[in-house]
C-alpha cells in the first residue's frame, strides 16, 4: 500500500480557530449562568423551558445555513473570515448592549430582553460553523483528526471547568461578566484574524459542488444520533448512578470524563489519522455504548473505574465526528458539514431534554434503549457516508 505524501499542517491557522472557538464556549457559559436569572426578574418566568430548549431547535437552522453561505461566498480560509468577523462582532455587541440596558434598568416585561438574547444565539451559532471549516485547510485530509484533537481538547477542559466558571461569573454580577464576555470574544476574533498565516485563495472563482439531500441528511442523522450518546453520557448518566447524591456528585463525573477526554485527545487524534476517522468512530461509539451499558446495569461502586475509560472513548468519539465533518463532503461544502454536524449534535441535547425532561432520577431502562437505538443508527448511517475522493491509503 503506498504511503499517503506528508503536508505540514499549518498549526498556527488551527490554534486560531480553536481560540475562537474556546471564546464563543465561553459566551455559551455566560449566557446560560444568566439567562434564567435575567428572564425570571424581568418577567419572563415562562419563557425558561422555551429558551432552555431554543439554542439547539435554532442551531438546527442556523449553523446549516451559515456553513451553506460562507461556502456560497467563498469556501477558502480566508474567505470565511468576513462573515465570522461580522458574526463575532455582532454578538460582542450585543453583550455590551446588555450591559448598558442593565446600568440604566429594563423595565420589567419588556420584549428586548429575549429579543436581545436570540440574536446573541443567532450570531454566535452563525460564526460557528464558518470558523470551523477553517480547520479544513489546516492539515491535508488524512491529518485531519490531529487538528480536530485540539477542539475536543479545548471542549473538554472548558466543559470540566463550567461550573467553577460559572459560579465566578454569578459572583461578579451581570453587567461585568458580560463586559468580560465581550473582551473574550473580541480577544478570540483577534488571535483568528493575526495569528495564522491564512492560505492565498489562488485567485479562482469558487467551484460550486452539488451535494446531494441524502449525503446531507446522513450527516446530519449521525451527528443527531452520535449527540444523543455523548449527551446521555454528560448529561444523563450521573442521573442514573447518582440518584439521591448533591448535584455537585453528578456534575462531578461529567468533569472527570471531559478532563480525560481533553487530556487523551492528542492520542486520540494521532490514532485516528492512522486508522482512519470512520473507523475510530465506529469503534469509539461501540465502546462508549459497550461501556455506558456496564455503567447502567452494574453496581455503582463501578462507576468511579469506568470514568477513565468513557472520557477516552468520548474523546476518539468527538474527534473523529470533527474530523468527519470537515472531510465527508467536498471541499467546497465544509461549512455545511461542519453545519450539519454542530446542529445536530446541538438538536440531540434538546431532544434528550423533552424525552428525559426535569432535574430528577432517570431510569436505567429507557437511557439503556435510547443509547442502544442512537448507536445502531449511528453505525448504520455512518456505513452510507460517501468516501471523499482522494483520500488515499484508506484514511476514512
């Protein structure tokens, strides 16, 4: 088998997306310390279960179409820079928008509270997947997990750390936090538009590729299904295993199993450029349902000695669903992969939280069938996925 020709992977460009990246995550983390609070004293009460469940019903359209039109204007790197800026800005904006309409007082039941905080999600999820299609001039195709392997490393340490994080942020009040969450921001945009060496669009006007319904919906269906096993793992699981525990137990295992995921992505992201990213999806999702299921059905005391092991199928997990969505359609449509893959993945929490609604215990049984049926589709799906042309060596 001939060996695939080594391409140095441009380092700087990913570390700029992962930093912006890093700033949008944690824009999410400010707006979910403050959201219920901020509706609930300013009228808004009924509005919570409709706003809890609205990021990933609108990142379901949202982050598609913004992928589509950053491929439509121009699908280089460079290319992608302007709507990303916009979008970035416009949500930095809106956060000291925020912080004026606190000093000076909302009246109570006023409309441009909420008003205020849909945009803010319609900007940021509309930065998102332009930003991450960037990654896929990082590094040629079959180098893509190792760049990818920085975003599941940058989630993971973030993801562990959000409720420390977020108990500072209620700490310093609204009105600072959201300053502060308008510097990172603006500080992210900056180290993605002066840090990396941006690759020269080579003067050619943009080739349109067709991409046919199918393909898209296959990509959307296994990010959906590989988001319904990645979010009963955080999100659910404590709730089996730690029924009758304080919340801070619960929070506890999904941190243990983001820290580990973060530390063993750069293992993860090496393993699955060898092997190739389907591949290592397959078997990180059997091993984290094979590994879900003993965690559901066995004791609780082993629950503490499988958190190693779910945190590093987690991570072969989420890096090689990045890295599949950069490299499944053409090169051209990278923003609607990666699109397709953060709305679905984004659609799952929701559809978790309407099926496995409130805070209490959840039931061994049903989470065992949802990850059972989420996995098989998954396995499935990804079976149907189109080969991208010349990926060679069988890296896919």
């Amino acid at each position: 088998m001939s060996q695939v020709p080594s391409s140095p992977i441009r380092w700087r460009l990913a570390w700029g997306v992962v930093v912006l990246q890093m700033a949008l995550l944690l824009g999410w983390m400010i707006y979910r310390a403050y959201q219920p609070e901020l509706l609930s004293s300013h009228g808004f009460s009924q509005l919570l279960l409709p706003f809890a469940l609205l990021p990933g019903l609108l990142g379901l359209v949202i982050e598609p179409l913004a992928g589509w039109l950053s491929d439509r204007r121009d699908p280089s790197a460079r290319g992608r820079l302007l709507p990303v800026s916009v979008a970035v800005l416009v949500a930095g904006l809106i956060f000291l928008g925020v912080v004026g309409l606190l000093q000076q007082g909302i009246p109570a039941g006023s409309l441009l509270l909420p008003l205020l905080m849909v945009a803010w999600m319609v900007a940021v999820q509309s930065s998102a997947s332009p930003a991450l299609a960037v990654l896929r001039e990082a590094a040629p195709l079959h180098q893509l997990p190792r760049v990818a392997a920085l975003f599941t490393c940058a989630q993971g340490l973030l993801g562990a750390l959000e409720s420390p994080f977020t108990a500072a942020a209620l700490r310093l009040g609204p009105a600072l936090t959201f300053a502060l969450g308008a510097a990172v921001l603006a500080l992210g945009l900056a180290v993605l538009r002066r840090l990396p060496p941006f690759p020269p669009s080579g003067g050619k006007p943009p080739t349109t590729e067709r991409v046919p319904p199918s393909q898209a919906l296959h990509l959307l269906s296994l990010a959906l299904a590989v988001g319904v096993v990645t979010g009963s793992l955080l999100t659910l699981l404590p709730r089996v295993s730690m029924a009758g525990a304080p919340a801070s137990a619960e929070r506890n295992v999904a941190a243990v199993v983001l820290i580990v995921s973060a530390l063993v992505a750069p293992w993860g992201g090496e393993l699955a450029s060898r092997w190739g990213k389907r591949r290592c999806l397959k078997l990180g999702l059997t091993a984290l349902a094979a590994l879900l299921t003993l965690a559901l059905l066995g004791p609780a005391v082993l629950l503490p000695v499988l958190l190693p092991p779910l945190g590093l199928a987690h991570s072969l997990v989420v890096t090689s669903l990045t890295a599949t969505a950069l490299a499944t359609l053409p090169a051209s449509r990278t923003g609607l992969g990666a699109g397709l893959v953060l709305g679905g993945v984004g659609v799952a929490g929701t559809l978790l939280s309407l099926v496995f609604n409130g805070g209490g215990p959840v039931a061994a049984g049903p989470l065992l069938a949802v990850v059972a049926v989420a996995t098989a589709l998954a396995l499935v799906v990804g079976q149907r996925l189109p080969s991208q042309a010349g990926h060679r060596g069988g890296q896919d």
